[in-house]
C-alpha cells in the first residue's frame, strides 16, 4: 500500500481545543476522502491562540493503494466516494463494469448506461460467482480425494500385482529357456563327444590296417630282394610260382586314401534350436545395431537400378528412365545386381535388408572377383561357384548357389531378411526377424573375402542396419 498525504476539509481549531483533545485526530467527525492527482498534500488551517488567529497547515494521513484511483476502498473500509461528484458509489454500471454515484448515471459519463444497485450486484457476484466456484470446488476436491482414496490406491495395488506377475512369467520363461539350453548344450557336448570317439576309432583302426599293411609289403619286399640277389637260375625258374603269389599278394594291398569317415562331421553340432536362438540374439537383441553399417557402392551399382542418396536403397527401374551409367569396371551391366561395402573376411557380421512388397530379389553374399560385365551365368547372382543368395520370384523363395537350388518353405510372404556371417564357423545363414525364424543355412569354407550382394527386378529393398 502507498500512504499519502490528503487534503481534508479546512477547519478552524482552537487552542483549547487541541490541549483539552489530544485525540483530536480520531474524532468520528473527522472526514476522509481519496486525494486527486495534483492536489496540495497540505491543507491551511485557522488556529486561533490567546485571541490572535493564525493560519497552519495540518496533515491529514489516508492509505491509498497504488494505481487503484478513485473507486479504491478508503484505509477505514467506509463507502468509496467519486472522484468527480464526491458522492457515495452505490450503483455498478455495466456498460463500464465500474462502480459509479447516482450524478454519474443521471447526468454524467454513464448516462444511458445499464446500471445495477451496489447491493444487487454484490448480491449476484456472490451468488453466481463465489458460491458457484466454492461448490465447483469443493465437488472437484471430493472428486480428487476418490481419485486418491480410490483409483490411484487401487492403480498401486494392481500395478504390484501385474509387477510381480511379469517377474514371475519373464523368470518362468528363462528358467525354461535356460533348462533348454543346457539339455541343448549337453546333447550337442555328447554328439560331438561321440563322433570324435568314432573318428578316432576309424583313425585308429586306419592306422593299425597301413602299419600291418606297411610290416607286410616290407616283408615281401625283403623276401623278393634275396630271392633277386641269392637264388640261381634254376631256383628262380622253379620258385617262378611262389615269387608271383608274393606280387599278387602285394598288389592286392590297394592305395590308401583319405575318407569322409576319417573326418569329424560338422553336422553333429548342428542345433535348430541354438541357431535360432543365436541368430535371434544377434540380430533383434541389444547389440543388433553395433555392428558395421553396410552400404551399397555406387561404382557397382547396375544402370537397371537407382541408388538412394544415402546409399541404402536399390530401385529397379522402368526402361524409360534409364540412363546410361558411366563406364566402370566394378559395374553390373547387365543384370541388376549391387554390391556393398565394407567387405567381411573375420568375426561375426549381420545386417537386415529391407524387402518391402518386391516380388523378385535376391539378397546374399558373393567373391569380389564376380563377373561384372555380359549376361553369362558368371555374374548372375547364385548361378556360379562365387556367390550365395536367397532368391525371391513369383511367389517362390529358393537358396541359389553354382547353378543349384533349394526350395525353401516360407509361411508368409518376407517383409524383412536378416543375414548373418560367421567367419570362425564359415556359416552363411538367413533369417526371418518377423517370425523368428531360421530360413536355411550354409557352410561352406570360403576362400575369399566376402561382399554383401542383392539383385532387385521388382521395387525396392533397403539396408535397414
């Protein structure tokens, strides 16, 4: 509150007046209005002292809040006065939304105005504003103390329940996983145990055949040797019989050679189950999206397809917006074939290839040293000894490679193909990420460093990691 100085009244005091009234300031008589801008703070008043009159100024002190002009409350709460006709305002015009005195409304600024009486209108401001948002508050406050007692104790309750209820499904299905997992693990371990124990075996037995073989043949060897160097004409001639049963023994004995048998056969390690479980890991779990972004790379890119700005997507193009590619010697010209870098030569590599609606592609890996130029089966993809991919065409989903293929039963049409590669294990293997599911698998002992490869003859396809 700003306290200022007004102007009262000028009145006469006396002397005695003000000796015998020392409370002179709080006469009821004594009236106080809101000072106007530019009125004296100071007011002259008539003292008269010992018959002499003199004139004083007095101060007279009001409290006035700041900027609230002349409809302001006075500092003793009493009715407001206006500022122009210093008349009580007992009247609220509507027109204004202000309070005014009756010479406003009859003869002044508000003449004409919709007016309403103080009381009347005080009345309404407390019954259709202040009431009604004291119920609407309270009932909003009711609402909020049964959305506390009730929703949010209830929320709490079920949100522990379905809490531990998922603690328990996702430990119930580990526990299953895991108990899988290690009867997987220890019939893969005795499989593998098992066949080393019988390649040794043939090993074994392989080894015990040449040595007896070896003792026998050196034997013979030895006994033609003397026969050669010690017997004479006649004894020769005479022994013709027994000398040729040593060389037909001898030569009965066979070559030696290397078998399959005497091999361990990497099949016993093969796992429907840890296949996909691994390729599920790698290629939808955290670690999904470390490894090295693959890119296709516009110098092999063919001129039957476009390549996106980011370099990730292969369209196939119409034949009337074509247009002569450059010449380079790394470019499919011919077939709509692309390959990508970086190339993959240790560790284990995935990417996922986005395949959309495309009704003809294929998606796989490849030698640099593919054929590029010509329409021979030396740089179409799956149809030569360089290049491994899975083949999509009229409905059909096959594995390709040198010219073979294998059928592969797919349940749905393919949105998305995962790839990984494996070089420890020299393992090729393609995946359904929306199924989860292991397509085929290869392995094979390469002997280059590989490239990712796709053909497109329908649409696009797109690297999505």
């Amino acid at each position: 509150m700003d306290y200022r100085l007004c102007e009262l009244a000028t009145v006469s005091l006396h002397v005695n007046d003000l000796e015998t009234d020392p409370g002179l300031d709080d006469h009821p008589k004594h009236e106080y209005r809101i000072r106007s801008e530019g009125e004296e703070l100071f007011s002259n008043t008539n003292v008269t002292v010992n018959g002499e009159s003199s004139t004083k100024p007095v101060r007279k002190y009001v409290e006035t809040p700041v900027g609230s002009g002349a409809d302001s409350l006075s500092a003793s709460g009493e009715a407001k006065l206006c500022s122009e006709h210093e008349c009580e305002l007992q009247l609220y015009c509507n027109t204004e939304g202000r309070l005014k005195c009756s010479q406003c409304v009859l003869d002044g600024a508000c003449q004409g105005h919709t007016v309403t009486e103080l009381v009347t209108r005080a009345t309404v401001v407390r019954q259709n504003q202040l009431v009604d948002a004291c119920e609407k508050m309270q009932l909003q406050a009711l609402r909020i103390e049964r959305f506390i007692d009730r929703t949010l104790t209830s929320r709490e309750k079920a949100v522990q329940i379905d809490a531990n209820s998922a603690r328990e499904r996702v430990l119930a299905q580990v526990k299953v996983v895991r108990e899988a997992l290690e009867e997987e693990e220890q019939r893969l371990l005795e499989a593998i145990q098992r066949e080393e124990e019988r390649v040794e075996q043939c090993l074994l037995t392989q080894r015990a055949h040449w040595t007896h073989t070896l003792e026998k043949l050196s034997h013979t060897r030895t006994s033609l040797v003397h026969s050669l160097t010690h017997s004479t004409d006649a004894m020769l001639v005479s022994s013709n019989e027994e000398i040729n049963d040593r060389i037909e023994d001898a030569e009965g004995v066979g070559e030696p050679r290397d078998t399959e048998q005497l091999s361990l056969n990497r099949g016993c390690s093969d796992s429907k189950l840890m296949e996909g479980l691994w390729a599920s890991t790698l290629l939808l779990g955290p670690s999904a999206h470390s490894s090295t972004m693959l890119h296709f790379e516009n110098q092999t890119v063919s001129p039957l397809l476009s390549l996106s700005n980011d370099q990730h997507t292969l369209t196939f193009l119409p034949k009337r917006q074509r247009q002569l590619a450059p010449y380079n010697p790394a470019r499919f010209d011919s077939w709509p074939n692309a390959l990508c870098s970086p190339p993959m030569s240790s560790g284990t590599q995935r990417w996922v290839l986005d395949v959309g609606t495309s009704a003809a592609f294929k998606v796989g890996v490849c030698y640099a040293s593919i054929e590029r130029k010509g329409t021979s089966n030396g740089a179409r993809l799956g149809y030569n000894s360089k290049s491994w991919v899975l083949s999509h065409y009229d409905e059909d989903f096959s594995f390709c490679h040198d010219g073979c293929s294998v059928g592969i039963a797919v349940a749905k049409k393919l949105k998305r193909v995962g790839l990984l590669l494996d070089w420890p294990s020299q393992t090729l293997l393609f995946y359904d990420p929306e199924s989860v599911s292991v397509l085929h698998v290869v392995r094979h002992a390469f002997s280059e460093p590989l490239l990712a490869a796709c053909a497109v003859a329908d649409q696009s396809i797109s690297i999505v990691h």
